[in-house]
C-alpha cells in the first residue's frame, strides 16, 4: 500500500516564484472545463474547477496531512508514503517533522516534487535522508548555476544543487529537465547529463517545453516564453533516443517517448501480443491525441477494420476540451464515439459538438489511460508497460463491444 501526503501549495507563490517555463505561469481565472467526475446536470466540480489549476489557497497545516494520511492507512503500515503538492516541496515549512513524522523510521519516504529552490542549506537534504527520505523527483533543469538562477529564478542554485548530488547518494533520485531548444538542449544538456551521471542520479526525464494551446496550454497562458518554438514532436523524439544511447542514465521523455519500453503504446511495436486482445466484434471511432493517432492506428488496424482512429489537434489526450471537439470535422466520426478517459469537457457538450452535422452519436469515455509516459515508465520494465497496456486496450475494446454498432 502506497499513499500520497498532499501538502497543498501554490504554483508561483509556494515555490520560490515562478520558473520561465512553468506551465501555470500566467494563469488568472479559468471557468470549469467540465470532467468525468461533473454532476450529469451541471458542468463543474472541485476537479475541473480547482485542481486542474492547483488551486489550492496555499500549503496545509502539518498536522492536516497527517490526520488524512491517518485516515487513508485506517491502521496499516503503508510501504512508501510520497509526499507532493501544487508548490515546492522544498518550500514546505514543516517538511522535516512532517517527514519524521510519517516516516516513524520504518516507512520509505518519497519526496513527489522539488527543485531545491526552497533548501537554505546542503544539510537540509542531509537531515532528510536520515529522516526517511528514500526516493526525489528533482526539476534540475540544468546542472549550471547561472542557467538555473535566469530561468528558474534559484537565488542559491549551487546550495540546490548540492542537495541534489547529497540525495543522489543515498536516495533513488529522478530528475526532471524541461527542454527549451537554444537554451538547456545541446551542449548544455550534455553536460547536465554527464554531471547527473557523476552524481549518481537513477534516471533523467526530458519534458518537452509547451508554448502554445495545441501542445496543451488550455489554461489561457500561451505563450508562456513569447519568440520561442518548442521542439517538434519528431526533433524531440530523437533528442531523447540520442541522449539515452550516450549516457548511462536511464532516459525517459514526455510526452515520449521511452527509448526501453516503447512507451507510449508499447504494443504497437508487438504485434504478437496485440493479437491476444479480445476478438473485437462492433464499431467505433476512437478520438484521440494528435501524438497518439499513428500508434493507435497501428494498434487497431491489427484488430480489424471495424475502428477508425481520429486525432485532434491536441499533443495530450487527458488536456482535450470541447474547443478540441468543436474543431473535429465529422465526415469520419462513426455513430459510436470513444473518447479519452480524463478528456476535461462535459457529457452534453461533447454530446452536442459530436452532432453539429445532425446525426446522434453515442458518446462514452474509455479508461483513464491506455499506456503511461516517462514520467511513470522511467522506473517500469518493457514487459509491465505492455502488460498495462494489454489490461486498458482489454477494456477499451469490451467497451466498444457493448456500446459498438
């Protein structure tokens, strides 16, 4: 059993102020999306409307978190606790006792998110470690302290850093680098590879830099950086590919790719195993991302010719909002309709939009996710990224044969 200590936070305000790239920055007012947990009745719900824009009013009493852990081990011993949050965890005030707390000197300790920007000095991660600290994420960005104090604002980048080669040591330790071509890709990157390596970090995640709506900006924020044209999807492909055959790192990116797993969508590399699908046995049109159209065309042109594949021009599935549906030219879209699972718009919007050409669809979600990106697949194997696969495709399939025409 694994649990999540949310300590709340906000982005900006709870981390040090805002880094150039970040994702939030700009963000004002947002009306509700609309989600798979909204009321049939009503568009909007604590999810669509706060959480989707981590709005949390600002970081939770320690002993608030503790009473929900509590509540969620209803008097077990989990086997790891991670701790996360809208903010830097290294801003938290109260990590150290919060740590100690949860931890009781028996149970692993995972910090979810922090860029060091909040630590005041090399013995904070230190003074985790002995708490109980066995597992970072850490945003580096770049092992270069000037790069780090321009564009995430670190006023003591070399203390950070230092927390980090300290948590590389005794912890397992993923870093995180947002990709800005021109600034922390190249030479710079190699270098951050190299020093992560010496350090002793387990593994880096590239993430490719969003600057406009269709590579997910949805909150009303692009461009975050004005005059900067983020990676192409192919460009970034290849620079994670790259990196991972120089480097002894294990190398992951999102949105992708794996270069080890083959994720996303593992299974469109593994014919063998596509074939131990269920039989598929009605139609439908499956509405996906613009990254994930080629795979799961390939994936389901093996099944047969009874689902048609559409892509929007949206990078990620789970940021489709009804703009996205909208914009859909119809000619293609089937009586039966598959949608993302965490697609963020109401039933009788998408209802609506997927009908302008007056014909009734049936419009249902599939599961939450059919495959996983670096994010996850980092610390996976091959064979558990397929056999995920293999359980969503599993359902997503049972689900157009019963709603299927």
């Amino acid at each position: 059993m694994e649990i999540l200590a949310d300590v709340g936070g906000r982005p900006g305000l709870d981390c040090k102020g805002f880094c150039s790239y970040c994702y939030f920055k700009g963000v004002k007012s947002v009306p509700p999306f609309g989600c798979k947990f909204c009321m049939p009745f009503q568009k909007g719900c604590d999810y669509c409307s706060r959480a989707i824009v981590e709005g949390y009013p600002g970081f939770k009493p320690m002993d608030a978190v503790v009473f929900e852990v509590a509540g969620k081990c209803m008097g077990c011993i989990p086997d790891k606790v991670t701790i996360s949050g809208g903010g830097d965890l290294s801003c938290y005030p109260d990590l150290l006792p919060l740590t100690k707390t949860l931890s009781q000197g028996m149970v692993p300790i995972a910090l979810g998110y922090t860029s060091g920007k909040g630590f005041k000095r090399a013995d904070d991660a230190a003074d985790l470690v002995e708490a109980g600290v066995t597992e970072v994420s850490f945003t580096v960005f770049s092992t270069n302290p000037d790069l780090r104090r321009k564009y995430m604002g670190d006023k003591n980048a070399e203390i950070a850093l230092e927390c980090l080669k300290i948590f590389c040591r005794s912890c397992e330790v993923y870093c995180a680098v947002v990709l800005i071509p021109g600034v922390n890709d190249g030479a710079e990157l190699e270098k951050t590879c190299s020093d992560l390596e010496d350090m002793g970090a387990k593994g880096l995640i590239l993430m490719r830099f969003a600057n406009a709506r269709e590579q997910g900006l949805i909150l009303g924020n692009a461009p975050i950086i004005p005059g900067i044209t983020p990676h192409s999807v192919e460009e970034f492909q290849n620079v994670v590919t790259e990196t991972a055959a120089r480097h002894r790192l294990r190398v992951t990116g999102t949105p992708l790719w794996d270069p080890i797993t083959g994720a996303p969508f593992a299974l469109a590399r593994h014919p063998e195993k596509i074939a131990s699908l269920p039989l598929l046995r009605r139609s439908a049109t499956v509405i996906t991302s613009s990254i994930a159209l080629p795979l799961l065309t390939t994936i389901f042109k093996q099944t047969g010719k009874k689902v048609n594949v559409v892509g929007v021009n949206k990078d990620v599935g789970c940021l489709i909002t009804i703009v996205d549906f909208m914009n859909l030219d119809l000619k293609e879209v089937k009586d039966t309709v598959i949608i993302p699972g965490r697609t963020l718009a109401h039933e009788k919007e998408i209802k609506k939009a997927l009908g302008r050409d007056g014909r009734d669809r049936i419009v249902a979600r599939g599961p939450d996710r059919l495959t996983v990106d670096g994010e996850m697949s980092i610390s996976m194997t091959e064979e558990e990224v397929l056999d995920l696969e293999i359980e969503a495709f599993g359902e997503l399939i049972e689900a157009i044969n019963a709603l299927g025409v």
